[in-house]
C-alpha cells in the first residue's frame, strides 16, 4: 500500500513540473530573441571603448591647460597663514621645511612663497582701495539696524559662525567669511585662546583683510559686517591653502642673563617666581581678555609674577609670554612645567618704587 502511494505520488509531481518548465524555458528563449543586450534587471547598454578613452584624454589634457592656473589675485596685503599672530619684526633664523614647497600648491598662484608669507608682486593705491571700501560699506547703518543685525547672529546657535582659534586670523578664514556673505549680511567670530589677550589685534585684522566692519564686540564675540553694496559675484580672489606650513625657527625666547641683572639675582628671582602663588590660572582655549589688566595691576606691588598654564600646552605658553612681553610690558624669565614666570622689569621697578 505504500509502494502504491509513492508511485503515484512521483507521477503527481512529474505532471504538475512539467508545465512550469516548459513555461521558463519559453520565456527565456522569447527573451533572448527579442534583445540580448538589454535583458530584465540587468546593467545599461555596454560603453563605447573609444569613446571613453577620447573622453578622459580630453579631460586630461583640460585639467593639465587649465586657464584659470595661477591663480591672481588683486588682494593689497601680503598672503600668510595668520595675520594676527605672526610678528613681521621678528625675522626667523631657520626653516623647517625649504621655502620652494609653498602651501597653495605647485603652480597654483602667481606670488613666490617665502616661507612665511607670499608678498604682494605689484604695488598698491591705497587711496583707491580705500575708496573702494568705503563704497562696498555704503551708508553707515542706524541704531535700528544694527540692533536687528545683533538680535539675529549674536546667539550661540546662530548657523553663520566662524571659531577662532590659536591660529588668530587665518587666511583661510577670509575665504570662510565670503561664503558666509553670500547669504547673510553678518558672519559672527568666537575668539577663543592666545588671540583674546589682544583683542583690538584681531578686531583690526578681521577688518583689514576681509573688508567689512565689526558692528558688535561683546567680550570675546563679534559681527562682522559685509557692507550695504557687497557683491558677492564680485567677491576678491582668495587662492586657499592647501595644508598649514611648519612655523620656522626663531630666536630664542628666554635668555640665560639678562641685561641688567647677573645670573644670581636671575636665579633667586626665577626660584622666588616658582614658590609665590599664582596670580591667575590659564584654562586651555579660554578667553583672556582680561589677563594684561590683572598682569598691570600685580606689577603695581609685586617684581615677579607667576601664571598657571596647566593643561595649556607648551606653545601656547609661550605665545601667551610673547604677547604679555610686548603688551603689559614685562620681561618673561622662566617657562618650566607649563608655568610663566614675568618680571616687571628693571623700568618699571624704578618707575613704581616711592620716591
């Protein structure tokens, strides 16, 4: 009784499949005489061999004639990579790497880089420039407006925002605030770390360089302004660096003796410097607008000073010295364990002792 059942089983099974087969085979013989070259769910039609080798050929050749290399630009001020924190007085000593590598490219402008800056080829009318200016600014903007301006970017979640780091005012930040000046009138700056201790610098930087005008200047935030006649189809020709060159060798910062003093007084001075309490603790990429002030008034009363820079870094040490050396002024005489020693100096020690 089995057998019998699995003998008609099979023949079921052989009857019913038959059908499909013959369907599928059908189908794909009608498919493969109707178009062998576009089957169902299957890639385009194949390319044309020569016609894809005539194509990059030409874009090759495009790419490597390209009119618009080197690039000119009619921008009145030498290009570096920070406006603001690279001190023109001070010549390096040496390079870290040669100055023919220049970080816009091989080729791509038209000024010769010199390892820190690639200078302007032509000179420059100031007095046109400056009218250029005043006219791109236009008619100075009321209390109204401006008030509108501040309600609109002066917020933290304002989309048109640019940070400003240890860097200052970059180079490439100028081309960062013109893309921002396509669609809004204002660009707000967050000034963080070594650059807020000289805040009229950046302010005079951002203005020179980009053109526009600070409208708001609250602590470390600011407005920049693009003008009431900005075009931004007629927007300046900024070539952007490509990566960020190695900062040459300068002199030394500290020296060994210093003018005035002999080595002993140097060394009880630095020893007395390390064992007195800080006067302010540094905070990594804080805001220090008010660290020169402090530095001034603590001078009134004390020779040295020490300021704790844990967590700062190196660098920024001393880069926070260089800049309270020129702005406080004050002599820096010891950097160790990320902490500045300053002396008032031997001027300012006879200048504010009593008479």
């Amino acid at each position: 009784m089995l057998r019998l059942f699995s003998c008609s089983s099979r023949r079921l099974a052989s009857t019913t499949s038959t059908p499909h087969l013959s369907l599928r085979r059908f189908l794909s013989q009608s498919i493969r005489e109707e178009d062998i070259y576009d089957p169902p769910f299957s890639p385009s039609k194949p390319r044309n061999p020569k016609k894809t080798k005539n194509k990059t050929s030409k874009e090759a050749v495009s790419v490597k004639e390209d009119p618009k290399l080197p690039l000119k630009s009619d921008l009145p001020f030498d290009f570096k990579y920070s406006y603001s924190e690279i001190d023109d007085s001070v010549q390096p000593i040496s390079f870290r790497e040669s100055p023919k590598f220049s970080p816009f490219g091989p080729g791509r402008l038209d000024r010769k880089w010199t390892g820190t800056s690639a200078p302007v080829q032509e000179d420059v009318d100031r007095q046109r420039l400056a009218e250029e200016r005043n006219r791109v600014l236009g008619d100075p903007l009321s209390e109204e407006e401006v008030a509108e301006l501040v309600e609109r970017f002066r917020h933290s979640d304002c989309a048109r925002q640019i940070n400003l780091g240890k860097g200052g005012v970059t180079h490439n930040m100028l081309d960062d605030i013109h893309n921002h000046w396509k669609r809004a009138e204002a660009v707000r700056i967050k000034c963080l770390g070594v650059p807020t201790l000289d805040m009229d610098n950046v302010c005079f930087h951002l203005e020179d360089k980009s053109g526009g005008k600070i409208i708001y200047r609250n602590i470390n935030i600011l407005l920049v302004y693009r003008g009431r006649n900005y075009d931004p189809k007629n927007r300046p020709i900024i070539p952007v660096m490509l990566w960020k060159p190695y900062a040459p060798i300068y002199p030394k910062l500290v020296k060994n003796v210093i003018e005035g003093l002999t080595h002993e007084e140097m060394k009880e001075m630095r020893n007395r410097g390390l064992n007195s309490p800080p006067l302010m603790k540094l905070t990594r990429n804080g805001v220090y607008v008010n660290v020169v002030e402090k530095v001034r008034d603590a001078f009134k009363t004390e020779e040295v000073v020490r300021l704790d820079c844990s967590h700062v870094g190196t660098s920024d040490c001393k880069k926070i010295g260089v800049k309270l050396r020129d702005l406080v002024p004050c002599v820096p005489i010891l950097f160790k364990d990320e902490q500045i020693i300053l002396w008032r100096g031997i001027v300012n020690s006879q200048c504010s002792d009593p008479q």
